[in-house]
C-alpha cells in the first residue's frame, strides 16, 4: 500500500480565510448553467483522489500536518496528486476523482471549468454563495461558514418582523448582509454600513432611524470595529437591548478573551463543545476540522463505494451532510 505525496511541505503558520473573494456572475447566468442535465453522481466509480490547494504556505502547513497524523490516510489504498492551482492539473483527468479542496472561492469557481464526468468536490472553502453554481450531490461545504450562521438564525429570528443590520463595509459586511435580505425576504429589514470612524458609525445608527421598530438588530462584522458600534449604542439615550442583538463575526474572536460587557450580543458557539477551554484559534481549529472531515469522506468512498453523509469528527462527534453543507452544531447564546 502505498501514498504517492506530490508536493513540498513548507512550514509557516497561519489560519484560512474567513470569506474569499470570488468572480461574480450574473443570477441569470447561474440559472443558465444550472439548467444544464447532470447525471447522477456514481459513487462507486470515484476511483481517484486529488488535493488542489493554493500556494498560501499558512494554510498548507495546517494541512499538512493535518494529512500526515491522520490513521484514515494509511487505508486509502489510492495515489493521492497535490496541486497548488486549477491551472497545474492536465486537461482531460477530473474524471471520477474525489477532489478534496479547494481552500478559495476563486479557485473554486475556475474549477468548475476542469471538471469531466462524475466528479465529488469536498470543499475546504465557506463560500456558501458558489453552491448554486454546482449540483447537489457534487459538492460538500466543508468550511465554518458566516453564510451558515446566518441560515441557522431563523430559529431565533422566526417571529421577528422588523430587522435592522448595521454592517461593516468591506467584502465580508456587504456579502453577507446581501445573503441575509436575500433568505429573509418576508421581513422588513433596513441595512446601514459603517467604516472605522467614530462619526460613521455614529451615523449608521441614525440611518436606522428608532432603533424601537426593530424586533432584532444584526451586526455584521469580523473585525474589533464592532466593539464601538456597541458602546455607541450603549450612550444613546434610548438604549437597545443587547440580547436582541445578534453578531456574525465567524468566531473571529476567541470566545474566552470576550469581557462581560461585549458578551451580552448573541454571538455564534458550537452546542456540543465548550470553545472557551480552547487556545488554538477558533478558524485554525475549524479548518483543521474541515481537513480531517476530507479526509473521512474520501476514506469512507474508497473503502466502502458509498457515503452515508454521516461524518465523525474528533472533538466535534458526528456531524450530518445536509443540502451539500456540513450541519454544524450552531448556537446562539
């Protein structure tokens, strides 16, 4: 039994992306796309495996030292190729091949364009906006998501009416909040982005106008920023309950470092582990999560020619493949 390594292990840490930046098509081009039959995917075919990651050293060394300690690795009796692009793999070979990867939504979108037949996709990247672009049993979503997170609020926000969202206003705020008024189209929601300044948040508050009409307030940012939109809302004189507030940060904060005063919002946690005892940071652990539920799957396939869309994890226990996404514990809390 052999593993055919095809790769260069370098040695720089960091953690993955939270939200990658994509090339955007048209809603119409999509549908377009997605009107074109596909057969079935073949389980028992998925004969290959192949790793497509990217050249950020970071996340490949968290990858790697993943693959390597994983026991599953030694019972695929398959040769598993590495590649750092879409453009290093030789045309005419993504045929009935597990592809585990890719960790950026770009990469993922130019996959798309490789694919032959018959082709199942575990992919390490949290960019929920691209499933559409493939078929249901195509692809797995492997990566924490905030587009999950933002899914899994319809249990608390279910009653809500009126929704007002403040959102940081870069490439993470203006996805999600498009995301959010897209699933929530029944609600009434007003939006207002704000920068770092003191006086722009100052006035994304005001766009809101009575923060009373609200039945929740969601805020949208994965940066500190969101620290001063609360003390802004704290001085107002018509203060707005913090437990009606609800953060999408994609635990971009470690959960123990959070003071009792922030703490109050309602932030994402996981329901069967407690983050707080955790010091790896909150994306790394996830990500090391997604690499090992990978490397499950395809261990699962080759052994078995079938997958039950039931995963066992180490710390997280058994998690469910549902609607092409892995079916988080997600709380609020």
């Amino acid at each position: 039994m052999k593993l055919f390594l095809i790769c260069t292990l370098f040695i720089l840490y960091s953690c993955a992306p939270t939200v990658q930046k994509s090339t955007i098509k048209t809603q119409k081009a999509i549908e377009v796309e997605n009107n074109i039959p596909q057969e079935k995917l073949k389980i028992k075919n998925l004969d290959k495996i192949i790793v497509l990651l990217d050249n950020n050293m970071a996340s490949k060394k968290i990858f790697f030292e993943e693959f390597s300690q994983s026991e599953l690795i030694g019972k695929i009796n398959k040769e598993v190729k590495f590649y750092y692009s879409v453009n290093e793999i030789p045309e005419g070979i993504i045929n009935d091949t597990i592809i585990i990867g890719p960790n950026t939504s770009q990469e993922l979108t130019l996959l798309k364009k490789h694919l032959g037949k018959n082709n199942f996709i575990l992919s390490l990247t949290n960019d929920l906006s691209l499933k559409n672009q493939f078929a249901d049993d195509q692809i797995v979503f492997l990566g924490m998501s905030p587009f999950f997170h933002i899914s899994k609020l319809e249990n608390r926000i279910s009653n809500a009416t009126s929704i007002g969202i403040l959102y940081k206003q870069n490439y993470y705020g203006v996805r999600l909040t498009n995301y959010l008024k897209e699933i929530y189209q029944g609600k009434y929601i007003k939006s207002s982005p704000y920068s770092e300044e003191p006086i722009d948040i100052n006035f994304a508050i005001q766009e809101l106008g009575d923060l009373v009409q609200y039945d929740n307030i969601i805020l949208i940012d994965d940066t500190t920023s969101y620290k001063d939109v609360l003390t802004n809302l704290s001085s107002k004189q018509s203060v707005y309950k913090y437990d009606k507030i609800f953060l999408i940060d994609n635990f971009s904060e470690q959960r123990s470092s959070i003071s009792s005063f922030y703490g109050r919002v309602q932030r994402a946690d996981i329901s069967n582990i407690d983050l707080s005892d955790h010091k790896v940071q909150h994306r790394e652990f996830f990500y090391r999560a997604s690499i090992n539920m990978a490397i499950a799957i395809a261990h699962e396939i080759v052994n078995t020619k079938k997958f039950t869309k039931i995963v066992l994890t180490k710390e997280l226990g058994y998690l469910e493949v549902k609607n092409s996404i892995i079916n988080y514990p997600i709380i609020f809390n």
